[in-house]
C-alpha cells in the first residue's frame, strides 16, 4: 500500500509541475529602452534592468533611437 501511495504521489507531483511549466512557458516577453541619452554601459545596465523589471539585458545599436548605443531591457509583461 505504502508503494502505492508513494506511486500517486510522484504522478501527482509530476502532472503538478507540468501544469506550472506550462502555464510560465505563455508570459509574454516585453523589451524597453532604458536611458535612452546615455551611452550604454553594460554593467549598470544590467543593475537597471534586474532592478527596475526583474529582466535581462544587453547593450544595442538601434537605428531608431538616435545617439550612442542604448540598454535593452527583456523582461516578463
């Protein structure tokens, strides 16, 4: 019986996780420009980002935003 229990108990725990994998896997990513006059330098980028939305970032030429390279920020919306 014990066997038993302990069987459910891993099925349950495994279709739990399953549900929770997949119900992360649909946030959707957004993306910001942080401090677009300054040019981007990557370390308090990253602090910016992570502080500001829990997100990752990079520096990035972008043609649409004049000036030097800028501080990409991706993070979950």
């Amino acid at each position: 019986m014990a066997k038993l229990s302990c069987s459910y108990f891993l099925v349950l725990m495994i279709v739990f996780s399953m549900c929770l994998m997949v119900e992360r896997a649909e946030g959707k990513l957004c993306e910001i420009t942080i401090d677009k006059e300054q040019a981007c330098i990557i370390s308090s980028c990253v602090e910016d980002c992570y502080a500001l939305y829990n997100g990752v970032a990079h520096c990035l030429d972008d043609p649409k935003v004049p000036g030097p390279s800028n501080c990409h920020c991706k993070y979950n919306c």
